[in-house]
C-alpha cells in the first residue's frame, strides 16, 4: 500500500487550469521531490493534499484512505503535515509555544506527552535549544526553517513518536555536511541514508507530471 497517491487530478483557478492530470505516488520510506519552474503546479500539488483546494477531478489516498475530499483538519489528523512555504511561524508565541501548538490536535496527548515530544524536537533540532522561551520572531531565517519544520512534525505522524519522522533524515542531513535548511532535501538525504529510494518528479510548464 502506497503511503500517497494522487490519479489524474484537475486542479483550476477559475477557467484556468493548473494541474492537468496530474498523477504520482509515494511509497512508505521514499522520499518524493517535485521540481518545475515558476508557475508550473508545484504550490497547488502541495496545497490540495492538504485539503487547502478541492480537485475537479482525480483521486488523492492517504495510506489507501481517500482524502479528495476531506477537510484540512481531518488530512492533518491522519499524520498529513504541510510546512508552509516562507515558514510563517507564530511570531507572539515562543519557539517553544510554536511546536507544542503543532501537536494540539493530537488526539489524546496529555500535557506531558507534548513537553516531552517538544524536548525530543529539541533534540533534532539543538540549535532551537537555547531560543525554547524566545519569541519566534526573533530567530533567523534559517532557524525559522528549522522550527517550520519541527512545529509540522510535532502533528499527528504515522510513527511511534513524531521525533523519529524527521530524526533519521536530519541527522542524515548534518552528516552530509549540511550547515543550514535550504538544500535540495532529495539529493541531501540520498547521499547519507544508506538504502532510502529518492524519486524526482518535474512538473512542465503545461503542468503535467514529466519523467
């Protein structure tokens, strides 16, 4: 069973169409990244898995569930996290008041399991460490990333434990000699997780999905 797969989605803006058919899968354990140039689909693919647009047509399943036409907050609830483009962190919260609020609509999870998830983000992350009780604002773009990041696995994950979703890769990342977030995360992880599958999908400027 596939962990997402999208089939022939029709996504428009008005008369205008954005997504042609668009058709792609990603299996549990790969790491899928969408390339194309200014325009092409690539924001409306990411936006209308997370239930932000509703497709005209296609199918979009979520470990063989259909999510086409779930609400956001249902998608977000079965471990679907988006990280939003430019970060858009909470700026009158902390950086730590930021990752708990990724995990608020865990179902379930006492005060004390999200403390100890937040410290385990701190763990990923240990350059967030020292700014726990700082606004969010006040980081560095960098460092906004990282809590972009950390705030959106905090969420409902389909692990054990929403440390270990992105624990693996981003150490796998420092020991690629990665010194900060803005990297191609496909080429990135591929050279340091031994056995990891990296797929690339290019999106035309037709917006349909090429080779």
């Amino acid at each position: 069973m596939s962990l997402l797969e999208l089939k022939n989605l029709v996504i428009a803006y008005g008369k205008d169409e954005a997504l042609k058919g668009l058709t792609l899968r990603v299996e549990q354990g790969e790491i899928v990244t969408l390339l194309g140039s200014n325009g092409a689909g690539k924001s409306t693919t990411l936006r209308t898995i997370s239930g932000l647009i509703r497709p005209l047509s296609g199918t979009m399943r979520f470990l063989g569930q259909p999510i086409d036409r779930l609400s956001p907050e249902a998608i977000v609830k079965l471990g679907v996290a988006h990280v939003p483009e430019r970060r858009r962190v909470f700026p009158g919260l902390t950086v730590k008041e930021n990752i708990l609020l990724g995990g608020s609509n865990r179902e379930r999870a006492s005060r004390r399991e999200l403390e100890s998830d937040a410290e385990g983000m701190f763990a990923v992350f240990p350059e967030l460490k020292p700014f726990a009780n700082v606004l969010g604002w006040k980081l560095s773009g960098g460092q906004q990333q990282m809590l972009a990041i950390a705030r959106g696995a905090d969420g409902p994950t389909q692990t054990s434990s929403p440390r270990r979703a992105v624990a693996r890769p981003c150490a796998a990342h420092r020991r690629a000699g990665f010194s900060d977030y803005r990297w191609n995360p496909c080429a990135g992880y591929n050279r340091a997780i031994g056995g990891t599958e990296c797929s690339y999908g290019t999106l035309d400027r037709r917006s349909r999905l090429c080779a």
